[in-house]
C-alpha cells in the first residue's frame, strides 16, 4: 500500500533532517519529486523551509563566513580529486612527449644494440646524402657497434667484368679510393659530433676493396704502390677484418658472405649461402652477410636458443650497371639488431627512403 503524507508532513521530515531532502525522502519512502513538490506547497503557504546542507553552506560563504570544509559534499571532493589526478596524468605525457628522447627513462635492453650497414659500393659520381642520414641515425640512436658489412668501395677500376669495354674509360684508382672516402666521412661526421657516444666501428672486408689485393696478385709491379691502406680504414678509428673472416660479437657471426656448402665445406670462396635459411643451417649459429642484393631473413633454434640468419646487401640509392632493369628492384636499407646476447636478437630492418626521409 502506497502511504500519502500531507505536506507538513513532508515538512516535518526535512526539518528533521537539517534540509537534507535526500534524508527526508528516503525515510518517507518517497520520490525526489515528490518531496520537492509538497515544500513548494509549503513555501506559497508561507511556512518556512530550511535550505539544503549544500546551498546553506555556499549562503554563509557567499555572506562572508567560512565555508564548513567538513559539511562539503564528498561525492563534489571525489569529484575534484579525479579531475585532479587526471591533470596530473595529462602532464606527465606532455611531459614525456616534449622531452629529448635521449632524456627519456626507459627500462635498458638486455644484450648488445648492432647496427648493420650492408654494402653501400661508393664510386664516383653516384649519390651519398644515404650515408649522411645513416650517420644521424646512428647518433640518435646510439648502437654500442656499427658493423660496415663490406663493399663500402666498389673500385671500378679494379674491375675484370667490364675491363676493355667502353664503359671502362676514365676508370682511376686513386679516384675510386677518394670516394668511398668522402662516403665515409660523410657516414662518421655526425657520430663524431654526438656526445658522449663513442661506437665499436667493424667493417668486415668485401670482394670488391678485395679487388686491390686481387690487382697486386695479378700484377707484381703493383706491390708497394697500392694496398688496403690506401682506405684509411685505422685513421677512421674502423676495426677492419679480412675478407671472408668472420668477427662473432654478442654471439653473431659478421661477414661479406659465407661460401660454406651444404656438407659442411667450404669447396670455394667465390659466392656465399644461396639463402638465409640456408646460411643459417651451413653456420649453425646467428651469421649476418651482405655480398646479395636485397633481403632475406631466416629463424631457427640451435640447442635451446632462437639463432638468426641474414643476408642484407644494399644499401645505395644508384643503379647497378651489370643488374637488367629487373634486377634493380630489390631492398635497400640498413638492419638494427636489438638485444643481442648470445646470438639471440630481435631485427628491425629500416628502409633506405625511410632514412632519406627523416634524417638526410
Ligand atoms: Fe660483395
């Protein structure tokens, strides 16, 4: 049965309750509305009606008194301190979003950062600016190693493909060193300008800076005129490895290529693994090559631990003259290598353009 109060009634309850309405209303079992309704009643008839704790207190505020921080509302207070908190969190990512990422906490990453560079076969007259933004990226993201995986010179005129063509005239060696050069001082610069940021700097020989040994084998007279020397490759603080050696750092086996065939030999020294799976398999470890153009990626694991196999082997913005125009569409880029430790890693391929873009 639905009781029905007279107003005074209604009244008498909020009186009762020191004007808080929701009190009244809820000891009378009655609606908001309705109790709102019957003390509209009662204020035309000229009875007084108490205000509500709230408004009673912004009054004696608004009169001068201090507001009765302890009557406040704490639903209103909750209300505040979620406001507030979200504030808070606003600012920290505002914060973190305008700092230098070199400022920014993050959790340090087990193992070693590498950085891959593959074959880049600078010569005279092709584009370098790739380099440049190579080295700024290196600056700003700060590998512990660099590893040059060879062909940084492409010596032209120590080649056998196209020797007494047409395409051969003007070829000079001195001219081919002064380019991968001016390549390498291009690629360094802003890692030298970088504070505090000293890299481990590999670069593992490749057939063509092989070229120079393979010109003095050939001719004898050559002996004592030109060498690997001529690079420089000491004075650009670089720890060079012989063609064909392999240098294993945090457990990943560098090298130009990797001629072992698929019973274990190595029968020739000419080509390397015809893929990465391959590779991987002959290697039986982590082993990162160039020599190939473009890229080929394979995973598997070796007594318990998750081994890698990679060819990358182009990084240049020219064209090749002996590729057919078929030939020419293949990856170009750079391979960091993340969390390296006992031949685990985790490989991040970044894209020639890519780098064209955000840091020439
Ligand atoms: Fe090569």
């Amino acid at each position: 049965m639905i009781r029905r109060y007279t107003p005074d009634q209604y009244l008498a309850s909020v009186v009762k309750h020191g004007g808080d309405r929701r009190a009244a209303a809820n000891e009378l079992g009655v609606s908001h509305h309705a109790l709102w309704a019957n003390l509209k009643v009662c204020e035309d008839a000229g009875r007084s009606v108490p205000p509500s704790p709230y408004i009673a207190n912004r009054l004696e505020y608004v009169r001068g008194k201090p507001p009765d921080v302890a009557a406040n509302n704490q639903a209103l207070q909750a209300t505040i301190d979620d406001l507030r908190g979200q504030l808070e969190a606003v600012t920290t990512v505002k914060r973190w979003a305008a700092s230098k990422p070199s400022k920014r906490t993050a959790r340090k990453p087990n193992g070693g950062k590498h950085l891959y560079i593959p074959d880049t076969q600078v010569k005279v007259g092709v584009p370098i600016d790739h380099l440049a933004a190579a080295g700024n990226y290196a600056a700003e993201k700060r590998p512990d190693t660099i590893i040059l995986g060879g062909d940084w010179w492409d010596f032209p005129s120590l080649s056998s493909y196209d020797r007494g063509k047409l395409s051969f005239e003007g070829r000079r060696y001195r001219l081919d060193v002064e380019a991968g050069k001016a390549g390498m001082e291009r690629f360094l610069a802003p890692i030298r300008k970088a504070k505090g940021y000293r890299p481990r700097i590999v670069m593992t020989l490749g057939n063509h800076e092989n070229r120079v040994n393979r010109a003095i084998e050939e001719h004898a007279v050559l002996d004592g005129t030109i060498g690997i020397h001529d690079l420089q490759l000491s004075a650009f603080g670089i720890e060079a490895h012989e063609f064909l050696s392999p240098v294993v750092i945090d457990g990943v086996s560098y090298c130009h290529y990797f001629p072992r065939s698929a019973s274990g030999k190595v029968m020739q020294s000419k080509s390397g693994a015809p893929n990465a799976l391959a590779q991987l398999r002959r290697e039986g470890r982590s082993c990162v090559a160039g020599h190939t153009q473009g890229f080929d990626i394979a995973c598997l694991p070796f007594s318990g631990r998750l081994q890698w196999g990679v060819i990358a082997g182009s990084f240049y913005q020219h064209q090749e003259n002996y590729l057919t125009p078929q030939g020419q569409d293949h990856w170009h880029g750079v391979v960091m290598l993340h969390e390296v430790q006992d031949g685990c890693f985790s490989p991040m391929v970044v894209g020639l353009n890519y780098l064209l873009h955000k840091y020439a």
